[in-house]
C-alpha cells in the first residue's frame, strides 16, 4: 500500500525532476562546449553582475525585512501584515519588472514628472533601465523579494511556542537596559537565522539566475551569465546549446561555492558574534517610524506600479512630456480578441494547483511521516538550484519522450515548481494536525475516508486554500520552461510580456503585465476568505 500510494507523485513529480537534472548534467562532459563557455567574452563579467545583484538584493531584502517585521511586530498592522505580504507576492517577478520599468525609464512617469516642473521638452538621457552595474534589477529583485521574507519571518513569529519565548526573552532584554536594535540583533537574529536559511539561499539564487527579469530591466552591456547562457540556449547552433548547458552548470557550481564561502566565513566569525552578544546592554534603538515608512514605502511602491500598468494599458498616444495620454482599449480589444495566451496560463495554474494538491494529500495520508524528507529534499533541490539549469534539463528530458510542443509537457513542466512549493507550504501543518481528531472521530464509527473528508480537510482548509493559491501563482510565474517546452506552439502570459517588453507597445507590454497579476491576486483573495475559520469574527 505503500508503495502504490508514492506512485502518483513519483510519476508526475519526482521521476520528471530527476530525469531534468540528469539531462541537464550529462552536457558536463562536453570539452568543447568548455572550451567555447570560458573563450566567451562576457563570461566573467557576466558572473561578476550575476554573484553582485544576486547578493546586493537578497542581502537589502532581508535588512527591509527585518526593520518592517521589528517596526510593527505586536502592533496593530501585525495582525494584517501577512495578508499583505501576501497579496503582494501575487504580483509576479515580471510584472514588477515592467511596471519598475515603465516607471523609471527616461520616458517614464518619473521623468515626466521632473520634466513637467523644469520644463525638458524631450527625455532625459539617464541609464535607468539596463544600467550597466545592474542597480534597477537589484531594486526590482529587493523590492520583490523583501514580501517573500516578511511572510516568511511573520509566520514563524505567529507560531505560538516561537512567540512565548522569544516574547518572555525580549522583556528580559529589555529590563535589563536593551534598546531595540539590541533585542532584535542579540535575540531575534540568532534564534531565526538558522530557519531562515533555505529562503535566503532560493533567494540569492533566484536573484542570480533570473532571465525574464533580467530581460526587462537588467543590464545588456555587459548582460548577467543567466542572460547569457539563455541566449546560447536558444541559439541556432548546436555548439552555442552545447555552451549554454555547460554555462548552466558553471553558474551553479559557482553559486554553490559563494554559498560555501559565505558559510566558512561566518563560521570564522562565529566567535566575534558571540563576543557582541555576550556584550553588556545597549540602549541603541531604532525609531519604529523608520521601519513604519519603509512598511508604507513598500505599499505604496506596489499600489503605484498597479495604478500605473493600469493607467498605461488605456493609453493610445502618449507623447512626452505630457502626463496624461489619449485614453484607448485597443490594447485591451487585442488581447481579447486572442486570448490564447490567457487560456493557456489560467487553464495551467488551475489543473496544475489542483493536480499537486491531490498528489500531496495522497502522499500524506497514505505514507509515513519520516518519507517526507524524500519530497522536502527534491523539492529544495529544485527551488534552489538554477531555474535555467532545471528547465535546460526539463527540455533535453521530455525532447527524449516527445514531451515538446504539446499541452502534456507544458502540463508537467509547470507541476513541478508548484508542486515543490505547495509541498513546502502544506507539508507541516498537514502532519502536525492533532491525532486526537482521528481517534476521536474512529470511536463515533467514521471511517478514515469520511474523518478525512468531514473533519481532517475541513480543520486544514487554512493552509490548504493557501497553498493552493501559492501553486496558482508559482504557475502564472513560469517562462524558462514555458518558453523551452512550448516550443513555439503554444503562448502562456509570461512568453508574451516578456517578447513585448522588447518592442515598443508599452499599452499591450502594460496590460500583459495586468494580467499577469489579476488572477494570482484573485486566487489569494478566495484563499484569504474561503480560508478562514467559520468560528472567525474577522
């Protein structure tokens, strides 16, 4: 029985992911294709913008982080806080990007603005997008990764245990004279780093490995090595795939050592920290006004790129300086007169979610606790490593079985982030249901499957629905393995806003990019309210 209940998941979850990392690593052996790979003449520089905005952001998103969740922890924006962050990872990474975009370019609304009150008649020549050191796609990569560690840190501090203490500490600290900087870098940092690993490392290696952000408003001259390498991956010629697999690899290994070095060298350190936390009080705090703006500024930020897509999607002509444009749905008519790319991903976020959520609830029900950290290890293995990597090997693997350019492969590409993450996200909560519920329900004569669909599920719709709505917006964020397993077939909303982002459409560019958010958003807003207690008075 136990066997027969892996069997789903293996099939559509765990023999796919492995068989994408073993195509994408039999191109290792290729001397040729290294040859090419080091013989390239943006390697290094492009390893060099890759490792410093992947750092740069995760490093400023988790200092945002934890000034925002110091600023407003047990305050009256506490309570609502991870909603919020929650409906702020519904706005996808591309849709950021455009919006950020849109936003800062020398004709954007920011020059604008600034050219409405000196009076420039034509754009300023500024280096905003693209810039060559990356700096747009640092602050595009914090402002969108600072949410994702909020949500994170928040739902470990609303765990009654980790609250009671860190709570009793925090008063002790605070009698015996430490300010605020204090307890949070003395108390709070070293109890929740160790938890707070994995995010970080999915974090800085997203941050260094993303393409379609990078497409949007990172640098060109030179690009990122994962602009590279996705660049010879799509070449014509064979040699030039050969490189980008490889360059792929290269990528990984050296993002593993950073990560390697990054630990030797706090392990170094490890006596010094101790020395600052054995250190006598400091009384060091930092006004909660400044982690309340950033809070605001973050809100802000979001509801402002929202408005602007939205307003940009309506426009027809819009010459510069003006601020406002010619009002028109033509962008709007031609996506609905084709709305292919919407189907696709819509159709793909709902079979995909549903599909993980009853694979997941098969696998938890069916098999022992202690296999989990089978699906928790391949589903880090596959958050952590490259997304360019996996989705190289994802194309060589299903190429192998006919998997390309059809709706199948299209299917499973997509099931396996989403499933990885709803994993993640359901796993725990699922397995620390009390076991008082199913004896309790077994002395009253109910069966294991009407305990599970009367009183188990019920009693976990809360993290069910919010996984659900995490796998529904992890699929409305695919475009490595769309773009490489669509084989041109098919188009999903992230194919057709990055291919307009190139293009001077910025109505259609704007509108996509609505899109892109619009269900995701819906999806958490029914996960927020179907998710709730029947008991609850909120």
């Amino acid at each position: 029985m136990v066997g027969v209940g892996a069997i789903p998941i293996c099939l559509l979850f765990a023999v796919p992911l492995i068989a994408s990392l073993y195509y994408a690593l039999i191109g290792a052996f290729d001397s040729a294709a290294w040859q090419a790979l080091f013989a390239h003449p943006q390697l290094w520089s492009g390893l060099e913008l890759s490792i410093f905005t992947g750092a740069t952001s995760a490093v400023l998103a988790l200092i945002t982080a934890i000034i925002i969740v110091a600023a407003t922890y047990e305050t009256a924006t506490w309570r609502n806080l991870p909603a919020t962050m929650g409906a702020m990872l519904a706005l996808p990474h591309i849709a950021l990007a455009i919006g950020l975009s849109l936003l800062i370019m020398p004709s954007g609304i920011f020059a604008r603005i600034v050219a409405n009150i000196v009076g420039w008649q034509t754009p300023p020549n500024w280096i905003t997008t693209h810039d060559p050191n990356g700096l747009a796609l640092i602050a595009a990569l914090t402002i969108k990764e600072a949410p994702f560690l909020i949500w994170i840190i928040a739902g470990l501090l609303n765990r009654d245990d980790i609250r009671q203490i860190f709570n009793n500490q925090r008063a002790a600290a605070t009698s015996l004279g430490h300010g605020g900087i204090s307890v949070w870098l003395r108390l709070f940092l070293p109890q929740m780093m160790p938890k707070l690993i994995w995010p970080l490392v999915i974090v800085f290696i997203y941050a260094a490995t993303v393409v379609d952000m990078s497409l949007v408003i990172g640098p060109t001259q030179p690009p990122t090595l994962a602009t590279v390498v996705w660049a010879d991956v799509n070449s014509e010629q064979v040699i030039n795939n050969a490189r980008g697999n490889v360059g792929a690899i290269f990528l990984s290994i050296t993002l593993a050592l950073c990560l390697g070095v990054t630990y030797a060298l706090l392990k170094l350190g490890a006596p010094l920290f101790r020395t600052f936390l054995s250190s006598a009080p400091s009384s060091l705090s930092l006004p909660n006004l400044v982690g309340i703006a950033k809070y605001q500024m973050l809100i802000w930020f979001y509801l402002v790129i929202v408005v602007l897509l939205f307003f940009i999607s309506f426009a027809q002509n819009w010459s510069f300086p003006n601020l406002a444009p010619i009002i028109s749905v033509r962008a709007w008519t031609q996506i609905f007169q084709n709305p292919s790319a919407l189907i696709t991903s819509v159709e793909l976020a709902i079979s995909t979610s549903l599909t993980a959520l009853v694979l997941i609830i098969l696998w938890l029900e069916i098999l022992p606790e202690k296999a989990d950290r089978i699906l928790i290890l391949l589903s880090v293995a596959l958050l952590g490593l490259p997304a360019i990597l996996v989705g190289l090997g994802q194309y060589r693997a299903f190429l192998n079985f006919g998997l390309t350019g059809n709706m199948m492969g299209l299917f499973l590409a997509h099931l396996m982030p989403v499933t990885a993450y709803m994993i993640i996200v359901l796993t725990s909560p699922y397995r620390a249901l009390d076991q008082r519920y199913s004896a309790t329900a077994s002395s009253f004569g109910k069966s294991e499957i009407e305990f599970l669909w009367q009183i188990k599920l019920p009693l976990l719709k809360a993290p069910i629905y919010a996984a659900l709505a995490i796998g529904f917006a992890v699929s409305f964020s695919q475009y490595i393995p769309a773009q490489l397993l669509a084989a041109g077939r098919y188009s999903t909303l992230p194919i057709e806003a990055v291919t307009l982002t190139s293009g001077t459409n910025r109505p259609l560019t704007a509108a996509f990019a609505l899109l892109l958010l619009l269900p995701p958003l819906v999806a958490y807003v029914i996960s927020a309210h179907f998710g709730k207690s029947r008991w609850s008075t909120a």
